[in-house]
C-alpha cells in the first residue's frame, strides 16, 4: 500500500520501520523538511517529502505530530490521496506537558474529533495509546496466546477495517472502540491507556472508562 506519514517522531519513525521492512510504500514528513530525514531512509528505504506532499496518492495516511503542531499543518493536508484514504490519528491532548490549553477540547470535544475538525477530514483513532517501542517489538503472528490488542475508534466502518487490517499486519489484535465520539475511552488518563494487554483485556478496559477529565489531563 502507499502509505505517508506526518511526523517522524517516536511513532512516525517506527511506524516507517515497520511498514516499510513490510513492503509498504512509505512517504514520510517532519517539520523540518526531507533534507533532515537522511538518515531514517537510509535506514528504511522510505521516501522523505514534505508534509504538504506526504497524502499525495496514499491509502493512508498517518497523523502523528503533537497536538498542538496540528492546526498548523498544510491546509488541504488530504488532498490528493487516493480515493477512501483511511486517515490515522495517533494524537493525545498533553496540555501541560506540551501543548497549552485547547479550549474545544476542555470543554468536552473528544481529541481525535477536534483534529478530524483541523485537518477537515475523517479520521481513525489509533495508535494513541501504543508505546513507540512496542510498535517496533511486540509484534506477533494472528493467534498467538495473548496478543496485544490496540483500540480503534472512528465513525467510517470501511476505512476503520482498512487501519485494522494494517493493524494485524504489524503483528497486533485490534478491537473495535466504537465511533469518534466514543473515543475519550481511549484518550490519556484512561485505562486503556498504555495498556499493554490482549483483545479481552482491552474491551474490559475500554468499558471501565470514565468521561470525566482528570485534574492531571487538564490545562
Ligand atoms: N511517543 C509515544 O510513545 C506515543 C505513543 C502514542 C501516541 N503518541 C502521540 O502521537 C503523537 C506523536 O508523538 P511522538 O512521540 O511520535 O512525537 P515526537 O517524537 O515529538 O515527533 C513529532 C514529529 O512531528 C513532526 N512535526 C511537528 N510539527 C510538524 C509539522 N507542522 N509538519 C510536519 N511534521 C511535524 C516533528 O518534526 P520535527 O522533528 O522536524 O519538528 C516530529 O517528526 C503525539 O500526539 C503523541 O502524544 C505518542
């Protein structure tokens, strides 16, 4: 598949680690352009690109940039994908950490809704939870006894499948966690929330979500 990636961070990097030693097509963007992106393709084989050009004919498309680079992003970020482009969110809202407050989101607006609202363009909630390092090793083969499972959310069953398939293909369970305006279950602050646990453990933890946001996770 054609896959481009904005942000080459922690989780940009491995997931171009993983999807390109894959076989996927990989384009991928940081903020401060293909020329400083050598080394990640000598390593990888993926192709560097400006944000701006990153969609250009994927499949799909991953956002994985701080929340608060997010409304900065090219306008027209998705333009120019292919057709039914599943776009991924891995954002979480780390207000005191490193993005400020963002009043829509302290107000009750699930983050991945927020970002689908920046970027103008559906997106799939996933990865959000997910230490980069367990990207890169925890991987297994489909059946094997306590697989770890990752939370998907979004409100596009096609795309959703698409994200779950790719999922599965890096070596994780997935677990459907309803629409986008369900997805604060998976938000920071949650139990779901850097588990690390099988697809039983990860429903059970899904619904022990509270939707109150916790002193900790405000600005
Ligand atoms: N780290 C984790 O384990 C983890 C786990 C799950 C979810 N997340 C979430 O996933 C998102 C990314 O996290 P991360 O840890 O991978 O971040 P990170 O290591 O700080 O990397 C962020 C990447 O985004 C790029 N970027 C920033 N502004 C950009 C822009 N305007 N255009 C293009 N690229 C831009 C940065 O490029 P430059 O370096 O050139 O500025 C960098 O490559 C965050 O919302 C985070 O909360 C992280």
């Amino acid at each position: 598949m054609k896959i481009g990636i904005i942000g080459a961070g922690n989780i940009g990097g491995n997931l171009t680690r993983r999807l390109t030693a894959l076989g996927h097509d990989v384009s991928v963007a940081n903020s401060r352009g293909p020329e400083t992106l050598s080394a990640l393709v000598e390593e990888t084989g993926a192709t560097a690109v400006t944000a701006a050009e990153a969609a250009r004919g994927a499949q799909v498309v991953v956002v994985t940039v701080p929340l608060k680079a997010v409304p900065g992003l090219p306008a027209g970020l998705i333009d120019g994908a292919a057709e039914g482009v599943a776009v991924i969110d891995t954002g979480n809202y780390y207000p005191q950490q490193r993005d400020g407050r963002i009043a829509a989101i302290e107000d009750g607006t699930p983050e991945s809704r927020w970002t689908e609202e920046q970027i103008g363009h559906p997106v799939i909630k996933a990865f959000n939870g997910t230490y980069a390092q367990d990207i890169l090793s925890n991987g297994l083969p489909k059946g094997s006894p306590g697989r770890q499972a990752l939370p998907v959310a979004g409100d596009d069953a096609a795309t959703k499948q698409v994200v779950r398939d790719l999922i599965d293909e890096l070596g994780f369970d997935t677990v459907d966690a309803g629409d986008l305006d369900d997805s604060w279950r998976q938000q920071p602050g949650t139990p779901v929330y850097g588990h690390q646990g099988d697809a039983e453990a990860i429903v059970k933890a899904l619904a022990e979500a509270s939707p109150e946001r916790t002193a900790e996770w405000r600005a």
